[in-house]
C-alpha cells in the first residue's frame, strides 16, 4: 500500500443527469483507489422514455471495473458489465481481463474480452454486436544504442488481434510484425511492417458504392513503410504506404501528411490519402483530403478546425471549436459542424447535417 495516501479520503464520485423532449438519461459512477497502482469502481447507467409508455422502453447497464498494480512491472485491468431491458435478457453479460508487463526493455500485453450475443448498451458505444469473444497478444522490445548517434531507440515487436463469434466463426484476425521500428535522434521515426489479415463474411459486404463482396473467407498479406520527422519541429511531414493483397485482389496506395506549427500558439497539418483498390469484383479508388489548424490564444483559451473531403462518401464535412479552459476538463466549449453532399471535390450539392453545441463544465469540491 501506498502510505502517502489518505486511504480514508471520501471516493471520488460524479452523476449525470440528462433529459431531452421524449428521452430521460442518468449516469452514476463511484470510484476508489485500492493502494499504489489500484484502484475500483462501479457504474450504473440508464436510457428510459419519458412519455406515457416510458415504464416499458427503458435500458440500464451495470458495471464494475478495477486495476491491480503487482510490483513496479505487472498490471492487471478488468472489467464486467450486463445490460437490461423489458422482457428476456438472454446472454447480456459481457468480461474483459488484460495482463501488463512494462519493464525499461519490454512492453507486452495479453488481453481477453467476451461480449454475450444480446448485450446492449445503448447509452454508450460497442464497436461490433452480435456476441463475440475477442483475443490480442503482444511482444515489444525497446533497445537504445547510446553509441549510434542518429538512433534513439529500436523498438521491433509482433502483435495479434482477433475476434471470432461466440459459435466460433473467425471474423477477422491480424498478425503485425515489425522487426525493424527505429526511433530517430532527431526526433522522427522509421520503419517496414508485414501485416498477415484475415477476414471472414458472413454476408455480402458492399465495400463501395459500386463493389459488393460475397461471404466467404479472405486471407491476405501486405506490406507497409512507415516514415515522419519530428513532429515538434516548424515544419514536419509523415509518410505512410501500403502495398499488397486486399481481400480477394490488391491494394495500392497510402498517405503524405504535412505539418507546419509556429512555437506553442499555431499548428497545422495537410492529409492526402490515396489507395488504388483491385478486386475480382471490381476496382474502386478511395481518396480523402483533410486541413486542421488549431490557435492557442493563451494555453487555456484556442480554437480548432478540421476541414476534409472523402470521395467515397461524396461529403465535404466541417469542425469547429472554441475552448476556454478554466481546469483540465472544465471550462467552456462552443463546436459548429457542417456537413455537405458533394458529388466531386468542387461541386457541393446540398447540406447534409449543422449543429451548434455550447457546453459549460464545472467540478466543484476540492479539486475544482
């Protein structure tokens, strides 16, 4: 146990309590640290119609979650949740468990998560449903080499990410491999990867406006370079290319990125990407183009835009936002977002979507 800590300190807590003209949302959460590098908590939260049917449209989740710090290099996090509606709930439930081991020459990980088939949490986000369970593996190595004066570090590791159904289908998998990841002196980095993919349909997958790929199984290797420059430097740019299968044909492309910042107060950055798809079913071209400029009045006040352009969903989108910063966290936020059809990347055809937001958030207690 940590002996500078007050472990008889109330536990930090926070609610939320949000209500729109037909929806009513509560979240709570309670949280306690358990020592050096521990700490638990719960969470409850609640989506329920605020009509006259409200008693029967509801959705609630309930969560616990926690970390164990064991000695200065291992880590365990997990956490459980299960969600509920009106009526049956069958498998609602959902688990995930991940093992650390951070040391100055390794970084590896170990991670398992299962996700029932009928767990839903509509006030929140999942990044697939339909119950699936989902591993990853990693091994990193960092090694310095104070006698080469224009590397820093050499970092070469594997990693592998898979998910599969519940019923044992293979959805997709992802082995990355890249031995040779050098960290420049001068701030950039460096370095080829090999990534070994798989995918697996379990219906056709329109994977553009005019291709559409049948179910079945796709396994596939390409070959990716990444090199950038110091990104704090006043100019700087990043490349990035891709070059290898793709699903049943190839792929051929990748991403230029330019940045320009003047000290601490302005930053920008160019993106264009660009990838030549050739598959059995037809060949398509994916292109995006994106501008962000951000301009720190005082480290606490700025602003910040991002502008960009995809081909491939024919919109031209827009995002702008103001903070004036009173803690991390706490302050006032104002975002505009525009958005466009545009059937080319001169010819607006419409708007597709504008909000103005204005937020103001502040923590009050000792902190606050």
């Amino acid at each position: 146990m940590d002996a500078s800590r007050d472990d008889s300190a109330p536990s930090p807590w926070a609610a939320l309590e949000i209500f729109t003209e037909d929806q009513g949302y509560s979240v709570v959460r309670v949280g306690r640290e358990a020592g050096k590098r521990s700490r638990v908590g719960v969470i409850g939260i609640q989506r329920m119609a605020t009509g006259d049917l409200g008693g029967g449209d509801w959705n609630r989740v309930y969560g616990i979650d926690g970390r164990a710090g064991m000695g200065d290099a291992w880590t365990m996090d997990w956490w459980g949740a299960a969600s509920a509606v009106p009526g049956p709930d069958g498998d609602a439930a959902a688990f995930s468990a991940r093992l650390g081991y951070d040391t100055q020459h390794w970084m590896n990980v170990a991670r398992f998560i299962q996700v029932g088939s009928d767990f839903n949490p509509e006030v929140g986000f999942l990044n697939r449903g339909g119950g699936y369970r989902y591993y990853e593996g990693g091994l990193f190595f960092k090694k310095r080499f104070p006698r080469v004066s224009w590397v820093k570090e050499w970092i070469p590791h594997v990693n592998y990410r898979g998910y599969y159904r519940l019923g044992g289908f293979w959805q997709e998998g992802r082995l990355h491999v890249d031995l040779w990841e050098v960290d420049l002196a001068n701030g950039g980095r460096i370095g080829p990867e090999v990534n070994i993919e798989h995918q697996g349909l379990e219906q056709p997958f329109a994977i553009s406006s005019s291709v559409t790929l049948p179910a079945g199984s796709y396994d596939y290797t390409s070959v990716g370079f990444d090199f950038a420059t110091d990104p704090s430097a006043p100019l700087s740019l990043t490349l990035r290319a891709d070059v290898g299968g793709f699903y049943n044909g190839t792929r051929r492309g990748g991403s230029v990125t330019f940045g320009a910042r003047r000290g601490s107060s302005i930053t920008t950055s160019l993106l264009v990407e660009y990838n030549d798809v050739r598959l059995v079913q037809g060949d398509f071209i994916r292109s995006l183009v994106a501008a962000r400029i951000a301009y720190f009045f005082t480290p606490r006040i700025m602003t910040q835009t991002l502008v960009q352009y995809s081909n491939q969903a024919r919109v031209w989108t827009a995002n702008a936002r103001f903070a004036w910063l009173s803690t991390a966290g706490n302050g006032l936020f104002i975002v505009f977002n525009e958005g466009q059809n545009a059937d080319g990347f001169f010819r607006w055809t419409g708007p597709q979507a504008r909000s103005l937001i204005v937020k103001y958030t502040r923590q009050f207690g000792r902190s606050g």
